[in-house]
C-alpha cells in the first residue's frame, strides 16, 4: 500500500517536491479541487478522501493510524516481504516454521475449543496461521457444505459421517470430528437472509463480502477468535492517480468496508480489533508512468475499542533527500511486530510476545495499544 497517498503529510514541503502530480494537496489549499484535497488529522497528516468513511471513526478514537512501519527486510520482493511478516520474523531468511497467529493460537489455548477459532477467507491458508491446530481456510462460508438440495438426504449423511468417526483418538478421526463441528456450525447460517444491522451496506466486493461473513460469525457466537482476509491488487506501478485512479478504488473499498464492519458489529466491537497491514509501502517519489514503485515504510492501521485512537502515531523520519532510504523510500521506523504484540496482550491479558515473536523484544512504552 503506499502510504504516503493514504495517510499524506502534506505539511512535509519535500512530499510535494517529490509527488508533483501525484501528490494531494493540503486541506486548506485553494488553488486546486476539493477533491485533490487531503482531509486533516492533525494539522501535519491527512486522510486521502478515499478513506472519508473512516474519518468519524478517527475522532471518535477507535481508529488509530502509525506511520512509517515495516521490517528489518530491506528485500522489495512482494513474496518475500509477506512470508517475513505473515511468519512473524524480521527478514525472510529467518526461520520460523510457523505463523505468528498460529503460535499466538496455541500459548493462548483453552479447552473448550471452537472449530471455528481461526478462520482464513482466502484461496488459500496463510502462512501466518500455518501450523495452527484449529484453523480453517474458506474462500466463502457458503462453500463449506455438504452439497445437495435435499435436507433429509444432508442430516442423515452427516449423522453416518459422525457415528463414523465415534470413538478413538487417532489424527484422521480427530479431523474427521472437527470437520463435522464445522459443517454443523456453518448449517446454522444463511448467509442470505442473515441481516446487517439497520443502515449498514457493504460494497460489493471481495472485502466486502468477507468482512460481512466475519460478522456474522461474530454475532452467531461460534467462537471465533481470529479471521484474515486478504485484498491484493495495490501495486500500482501505473496509473495510480491522484484522486482517480487505481489507489482511489482500492482506498475506497478498504474505507466502505471497514467502515459497514465496524457500525455491523456495533454490539461486539468492544472486544474486537482489525488490523490493516501491508508489506511494504511505496517509493516516496513517483516514476514516470505517474505510479509508484516498491518502497519501504508505510501505514498500519488498528480498529477497535482500546487503541491509542484519533492521531497518527509513531516516528516521523522525515523526507528530505537525507532522510530517505536508498534509493528513494522512506525509512521504517516501527516494527510492524511491536504493533502486533501490543494488541496481542490486550486480547489475551497477558504478554504473549515472546512465544509468538522469539527473536522480537517488544518496547513497552510505545503504547500504540492502550
């Protein structure tokens, strides 16, 4: 994601310098269209319009914006920036056999366990839940079913498939009872008919979709702890745009959705907390096919009811040509796993950082997380 055109400092005189098409403009500046203009957080940053439906969520407090965060890994390889990440590790030669979550899913285990503790709407399991005892991949809610239209024909079925795998204690009947667990958890849901609360629309999109699915796993009580989703697509080498474009559609979908997630689950959010990551921003300068190339820093974003909300936090390292990066991006400040282990420890009441993060010490006064 390119930070820089999401959360814009526009009071950084050299952004401009090295943006000059693609840069937005300052709330205030009235040589150029509203549209162009940032929306102002706090008199340095502003939200890119794209992102106004998270504006009130920002001063309400529960949305809080940190700057300038990534990894020690100075690689620009998507595939191997998001293996480092999604294990949890500093570059992506280190080891880790694991994902951050799934070593986060077992210190953090307590019996009774729900099949649906970790769920991945995705095409495919990510590796930040690899190795993970109770997670499952979906690329729908709705796929996970036994198929056929005759009810009777599915209840009877799946009663032979549980008296099947009755009894023992071996690996395939173990799997075998929590794949039923399933499928009896996802029968109660109708993904159709199951409503949003008053006034809430989702965009139609894969986003979308999905958070609208993680809800209703939330409301329906199935003991869902942790979900992840992914939304490719910004790697805008071109066409980027400055208010349309490719990063304006993308920054749109991110914004709606957040926004119909977080007003759906109005009665739960309280103990809910998103997390919006990326794994490296973009060059701090545009290139000549009015886009941006791979880059270092970028934003992360948290959600929720005990974040240091309503400011962008972290350590502005400035973008003069000094400051930069070679060649061109700008510097991490932020470990993207001190982030992580803040919202960690409030949701399980205790410093779990050392088992999901071993080679990570974690500063305790960066307070990202209240």
């Amino acid at each position: 994601m390119d930070g820089l055109n999401a959360v814009v400092p526009y009071a950084e005189d050299d952004y401009h310098r090295l943006r000059p098409t693609l840069g937005l403009k300052a709330p205030n500046d009235k040589t150029s269209s509203s549209i162009d203009r940032t929306l102002d957080l706090d008199g340095f940053f502003g939200l890119n319009p794209a992102l106004a439906p998270l504006l009130p969520l920002f001063r309400e407090g529960r949305l809080s914006v940190v700057h300038a965060v990534g990894s020690n890994d100075l690689t620009r390889s998507h595939f191997e920036a998001m293996s480092a990440m999604e294990r949890g590790v500093g570059t992506a030669k280190a080891s880790a056999s694991s994902g951050w979550l799934a070593r986060y899913l077992d210190a953090t285990a307590a019996e009774p366990l729900s099949p649906l503790r970790a769920v991945a709407l995705s095409s495919t399991m990510p590796d930040s839940l690899r190795g993970a005892t109770h997670a499952i991949q979906l690329e729908s809610l709705d796929d996970f079913r036994l198929s056929s239209g005759d009810r009777k024909w599915v209840e009877s079925f799946q009663k032979g498939l549980g008296e099947l795998y009755e009894g023992g204690s071996d690996a395939v009947r173990e799997a075998g009872r929590q794949t039923l667990e399933v499928l009896d958890s996802l029968s109660k849901i109708d993904l159709d008919s199951y409503p949003s609360e008053r006034g809430v629309a989702y965009p139609d999109s894969e986003l979308g979709r999905g958070l609208r699915q993680v809800a209703v796993m939330i409301k329906t009580g199935l003991g869902l702890e942790v979900a992840c989703l992914d939304r490719g697509g910004w790697d805008t080498h071109f066409g980027q745009g400055r208010s349309e474009g490719l990063l304006t559609g993308l920054l749109d979908d991110l914004a709606r959705s957040l926004a119909a997630f977080s007003a759906d689950i109005r009665n739960f959010r309280e103990r809910v907390t998103v997390v919006v990551q990326t794994e490296f921003g973009r060059r701090a300068y545009e290139n000549v096919t009015l886009g941006t190339d791979h880059g270092r820093g970028s934003v992360m974003m948290l959600l929720g009811p005990t974040v240091a909300g309503g400011k962008v936090a972290g350590e502005w390292p400035g973008m003069r040509k000094d400051q930069l990066e070679e060649p061109g991006d700008l510097r991490v400040t932020t470990d993207y796993r001190q982030i992580l282990s803040e919202a960690l420890a409030w949701h399980s009441g205790s410093d779990s950082s050392r088992e999901v993060f071993p080679s990570f010490s974690a500063r305790a006064s960066a307070s990202f997380v209240l």
